[in-house]
C-alpha cells in the first residue's frame, strides 16, 4: 500500500471536518442561486458566491485526498468566503442574510483553523 493510500485510511478528525464544512459552504454558496431577484442582494454577491462555490468543490476534492494544492486552495477559499461574507453581516436588507452571513464567517474561520491544525499539514505535506 503506498503512503498515500495509507494517509488516506487514516485521515484526521481535522480534514473530515474541514471537508464537510467546505461542502456545506459550497452548498450555501450555490443556494444564493435561489434567492428571489426582487432581494436588494447584488448581482455581484451571487456571482462571487457561486464561482466560490465550484472552486469550492475542488478544494474540497484535493483536500479531501491529502493534497497539498487542496489545503491551499481551500484557505484561499475560506478566506474569500469569509471576506465576502464580513459586509452581509452589516449591510443585508434582512435579518436573515445577516445571520447567515455570521454563520458563513463563523465556518470559514474554522475551516481555516483547522487548515492550521498540525495533524492537517502533516497529513498533507
């Protein structure tokens, strides 16, 4: 079995997490998709959300397979969702974006947490 394969068997805790919540973002990020053009939300916001989200998806795939390219696309990620997050937490029309816009901020921290985590970057370097 070779070494990448049996880093695989023994994932950390810390890559589970970060995979998981990497895919709920993705699935928050495509979700802005539905929401009704009559929403005072920009154009802009949407489109960053779901290029976020595809580029998302790949970071998670990498990261999930202990890559390295996927532990740096998804800080690069959750650093640009909490980025874009941060304003929706003042400046959403309603109550409802700013909580979901803190929760977004709130996971996207973590995730970068965990990408720090010392099990992570020896699993994956």
């Amino acid at each position: 079995m070779s070494n990448r394969a049996a880093s695989a068997s023994t994932r950390p805790t810390s890559i589970v997490i970060a995979v998981a919540l990497s895919v709920i973002a993705v699935i928050a990020n495509f979700a802005t998709l539905a929401i009704p053009a009559d929403e005072d939300i920009p154009t802009e916001v949407i489109v960053i959300a779901v290029v976020l989200g595809v580029i998302g998806i790949i970071a998670a795939v990498g990261l999930w397979i202990l890559r390295r390219w996927g532990r740096i696309l998804t800080i690069v990620v959750a650093v640009l969702n909490l980025l874009s997050a941060l304003p929706g937490i003042a400046f959403a029309p309603e109550i409802a974006f700013k909580i979901i816009s803190a929760a977004f901020v709130i996971i996207s921290a973590y995730i970068l947490y965990l990408m720090w985590r010392p099990e992570v970057r020896q699993a994956i370097t």
